[in-house]
C-alpha cells in the first residue's frame, strides 16, 4: 500500500463507525455479530421503549458499557490519536458512542450519538457516570428515570453537534471515513458534504458500502491494519 503523507492537509477529517471499534472486540450493529441482530431496536432503543421499560433499556445500556470496559484501543485508534497531538486541525467525527477515541488520547472528538458514559434528565440536564453499572438509575436531583444521553432511533441529533460537524466537514480537505455501513442518516449526510466539497476522501472497510464509488479510494481492510500502513505524518 502506498503511504499516504497528510501532513501537508490543512484540515482532516476521520468519520468513523462500529467498524472502526469491532478490532477492539465491540461488536457492530449490522454485520455478522451485530448487535441488532441480538436485540430489537425498538425494546432497547428507542424513546418508546424507555418509556414503556426504563429499566429494561438501562441494563442493556450497562451490558454495553461492561463489555466496552473489558475492550482496549487498537492501532488503528492510536494512530489517528497520534495525528491529532502531532497536526493541527484534526477532528474525529463519529458515530460511536463506546468513548474508545477518548480512551487512546483524542481529545477533539464529536459524538454525533452521544456517549454511553452520560446520562440525562429532561429538567436536569446531562451527567457523567462512567463506571461498568450506572450509579444509579434516577437523576441525583430529583426521582425521574434517568436516560442514557444516547441518540436513539427516531431522536433528532442535537442541533449544536450537528452544526459543528458540519462545519468541520465543509472545511475538510481530507476526509477518511472508517467502518460505517453508511446507511444512519443524517451522519450519512455529513460526508456527502465533504465529498461534495472535492475533498481528498478515503473509505476504509472490510465490505464495499452503497457509498464507495464517491470515494477517491475505496481500501477493503482492517482500521487496526490499514491506518498504521497508510498513513505518515512525520
Ligand atoms: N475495520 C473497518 N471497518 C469494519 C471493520 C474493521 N475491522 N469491521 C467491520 N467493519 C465495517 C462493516 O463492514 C460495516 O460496513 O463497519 C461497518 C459497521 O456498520 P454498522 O454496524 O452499520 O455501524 P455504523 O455504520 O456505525 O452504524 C451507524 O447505526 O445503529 C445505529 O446509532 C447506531 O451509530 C450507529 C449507526
């Protein structure tokens, strides 16, 4: 494979979904393994479904956590940690809500669907609460259930985070989007933007995805594998 140098990139972009943790040992959603293939969406996540079982939802949401804290960051999520100390101008947008980006050093990260390791109250706003069970299921302040800070199905995304990614996806003059299946809109829609844009862009997957062919270069591969050998910043 032909290394990449991105030092000269005035702006980078890594997109990234469940692909891009499954080395790590977190399953995907939709692939052989996936998580929906296990659980129905709509008793584990969706507004419905918290409200009709809260506690339901919470454990499934503590399984989660539980198994994301027996999993470590691969080479693939230190790389794109170590660019981000090295370069300027580098953001990881992603899909995940497993917090795995954080755990490898990347401080500029944008969660399009929240994070596992927060919880919300709708009169009380939004709280850490990082340990494998929750600390409690109600918000400290007051006796509601308190909800995983997560953007389920049929949630609309939260309007500043989308707004930032886009702005960062304009502004891209690389984009290398990671282990999606690109079918989740509107993260979907966010790299049509940078594409639109004539950024540089690069898919990085094991699978061909409905998207490919608007990439520049489609690289069936690994995260863990191909982002050490692609990519050069020194
Ligand atoms: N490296 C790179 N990509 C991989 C790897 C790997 N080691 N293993 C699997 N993949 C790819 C799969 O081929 C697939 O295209 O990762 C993709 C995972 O797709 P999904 O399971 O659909 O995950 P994602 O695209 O992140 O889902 C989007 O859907 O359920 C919702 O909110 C959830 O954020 C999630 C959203």
């Amino acid at each position: 494979m032909q290394r990449l140098d991105i030092k000269t990139f005035k702006s980078i972009v890594f997109f990234t979904g469940a692909g891009m943790s499954a080395e790590s040992g977190i399953p995907t959603y939709r692939g052989q393994g996936g998580i929906w293939h296990e659980y129905k969406i709509e008793e584990v996540a969706c507004q419905e479904a918290f409200e009709r079982d809260p506690l339901r939802v919470l454990q499934f949401h503590e399984l989660r956590r539980q198994k994301v804290l027996e999993c470590r960051p691969h080479a693939g999520h230190r790389v794109i940690s170590d660019i981000e100390k090295e370069l300027d101008n580098v953001v990881v947008v992603t899909q995940n809500i497993d917090g795995m980006h954080q755990f490898a050093g990347c401080k500029n990260v944008i969660e399009l669907h929240g994070s596992l390791w927060r919880l919300r109250c709708p009169v009380h706003g939004v709280w850490e609460d990082k340990g494998e069970k929750y600390t409690s299921y109600h918000c400290p302040h007051c006796d509601r259930w308190a909800r995983p800070d997560i953007t389920w199905f049929g949630d609309l995304l939260d309007n500043q985070v989308i707004v930032q990614a886009e702005e960062m996806m304009v502004r891209a003059d690389l984009l290398i989007t990671i282990g999606t299946s690109a079918v989740v809109w509107p993260a979907a829609g966010l790299v049509q933007v940078a594409l639109q844009n004539r950024v540089l862009s690069i898919e990085i997957n094991p699978k061909a995805t409905s998207v490919s062919h608007l990439y520049e270069q489609s690289i069936r591969g690994q995260a863990g594998q191909v982002l050490p050998e692609l990519l050069s910043w020194k």
